[in-house]
C-alpha cells in the first residue's frame, strides 16, 4: 500500500474550490479506472502491486456506493487500431514496454479484462475507453452516460493515480462535476508518482479523501 503524504497547504488551497461536505447519493457516480489484468497481474509489462493493495478498499467502495443508490462504472482501457479510437502512431513507441503494454489490452486480450477480484455485478455500467481520460473526445461515452442518469458527482478510484485516474478527474472537473478523489483507492508504480498526483488533485481539482472518509460520508444516510 502507498504511503500517502499529502501537503497541508495543497489540502488547504483546494478546499477553497474543491470541498465538498456531504453526497447527494442518487447523483453520485463512482469511477474505478481500469482496474484490469493488465496493470494488476505481475506477469503484465504494466503489473504493478500496488493496485492489487487497493483492490479491498475499491471493493468496498463500490459496494457501499452500490448499496446507497450510486452508480458505479468500470471503465476498461482499450487499444484499438480502427479511427477514431486508435492513439497516433507517434504514441506507438516501443521504449518502455509501451507498445507490449497496449497489445495486452486489446479486446479479447486477457490483459483487458477486468481483475477477477474486483466487485463487479450486473447493474454496473462497464466501458472501454481509448484514452487516458475517460471524459475526453474519442474515449468513452461515460459523459453522456452519466448526465443521461443526472450524474453530477464523481468518486475516482483505480489505476494509475498519475494517468488515467488523474486524466478523468481533471476532464470531470473541468466538465463541471464535483469531483472526489480517493488517496488510498487509487495506485501508481511508486509512492513519489502517486503522491504528486495527489498533491495536484488535492490543491486543484477534486476533493481528495480516503476511503474511510468516503464511507463516513454515505454512513449518516445509509
């Protein structure tokens, strides 16, 4: 699990935008991002431990979010070569694994599944994304998914802190959703990468609490 060590005065700074003290349940969407066989299995070029640690507080999550009347989505990253969806060929690189770690998660792929530990039931909307941001034009359809069912909250839980989960929240943001961000129900490679997402979602973008905090924040009503 990350060790979290957030900065006081980013906490501080961004409670001025991003605070938000209560949840209207109906209205809540949590987003677990990409919580698959590719970015959690360690024999995955992109496997990474820590979002095998956070799989019992992101279960946890979506079961209490679940149970209060929230919707909750899976989004599922994607690599395609048909246009729109198809990242630029200048993306392709094969430094870094990148090119190995996106073959894994083609359809079909056993990378692109979802983990078989994760919480997922029939109810929930699962959706691929092609972009790092699930908000983004040639992503996902999760924006007008959300507002069709009057979303106008969201909890971002998942992998990776510093990309895709950050990538959504920011776009969320900017979208006009209130928008929460779980520390200890996202994860990155390392604690420096994953923390300095926090910190610019703390002081800029989102509500940043952990787990617990979400939790207590659904117990009075439920």
């Amino acid at each position: 699990m990350h060790t979290i060590a957030i900065p006081a005065w980013a906490l501080e700074r961004g409670r001025a935008m991003n605070f938000f003290p209560s949840l209207e349940l109906a209205k809540t969407a949590l987003i677990v991002v990409d919580m698959q066989n590719g970015f959690m299995l360690a024999d995955m070029p992109t496997g990474n431990q820590h979002a095998i640690d956070i799989v019992p507080n992101v279960n946890r999550l979506a079961t209490a979010f679940r149970d209060a009347g929230s919707k909750v989505v899976w989004t599922r990253h994607t690599y395609v070569e048909a246009t729109p969806f198809a990242p630029p060929a200048w993306q392709l690189t094969d430094q870094f694994r990148y090119r190995e770690a996106l073959e894994t998660l083609r359809p079909g792929a056993r990378g692109h599944s979802l983990h078989a530990d994760m919480a997922v039931e029939a109810a929930d909307l699962v959706t691929d994304k092609y972009r790092y941001s699930a908000f983004i034009q040639n992503s996902s359809g999760l924006d007008a998914a959300l507002r069709a069912d009057g979303i106008d909250t969201i909890v971002v839980s998942g992998t990776v802190t510093n990309c895709c989960c950050e990538s959504t929240a920011r776009d969320g943001n900017m979208l006009g959703y209130k928008t929460y961000f779980v520390s200890d129900a996202t994860a990155a490679p390392t604690d420096e990468e994953h923390n300095a997402a926090l910190l610019s979602m703390a002081a800029l973008f989102a509500d940043v609490r952990s787990t617990d905090e979400m939790l207590g924040l659904i117990a009075p009503r439920h």
